[in-house]
C-alpha cells in the first residue's frame, strides 16, 4: 500500500547518500508495528539494517513517530532529526552541517 511505497521511497534516498558517503557506517533502523511489514517493503536495505519497536525507540529518541529520520552519533545521541518524507537534498544538507 500507500506506506510500502514511502518506504521504498525513502530507502532510495538512504542508498543514494550510502553511495555517496562510503566513509559513513550507514546504519538504518526501521520502526514498525511488525518485522513482517518492513521485511516486504525493503528487503534489500541500504547500510546495516535493525528493527526496533516503536517503545524502544520513544524511550530512546523522545519519539516514535513515522517517517522519521535522526542522524545518530556513535555513543547513541541524536545529532539531527527530520520529520516526514526524506529526500537527497534534505539528508545531505544535514550531513553537511555535521
């Protein structure tokens, strides 16, 4: 449906920056109410791939809310977040900013 097409969408964007960026450890951390949903949707993720439960991630992040997107350091912090669909432009601004 409508939700598998955003996501497919989106994970494009995330490939097009992994291309772009091979120094960064890609890591996508894809938040569903089921393994199985996001599995169809993407099964060939960009970058390590981790499912997480949507109270893991609001305990976490603050949020769970979909689509979301949050550059993430190596000791776990939120660097930066979007809100909504991602495109290039957006994602590779942030990185620059970074």
């Amino acid at each position: 449906g409508e939700l598998v097409r955003a996501l497919r969408k989106e994970l494009e964007v995330l490939r097009e920056v992994h291309r772009g960026h091979p120094e960064l450890d890609l890591q996508v951390v894809a938040v569903a109410d089921t393994a199985a949903s996001i599995v169809r949707a993407a099964p060939e993720p960009p970058g390590t791939w981790w499912l997480a439960e949507r109270s893991a991630v609001r305990e976490s992040l603050g949020t769970d809310a979909v689509p979301r997107t949050w550059l993430i350091d190596s000791a776990g912090r939120a660097l930066w977040s979007h809100e909504g669909a991602l495109d290039a432009e957006t994602l590779e601004q942030a990185l620059r900013t970074l």
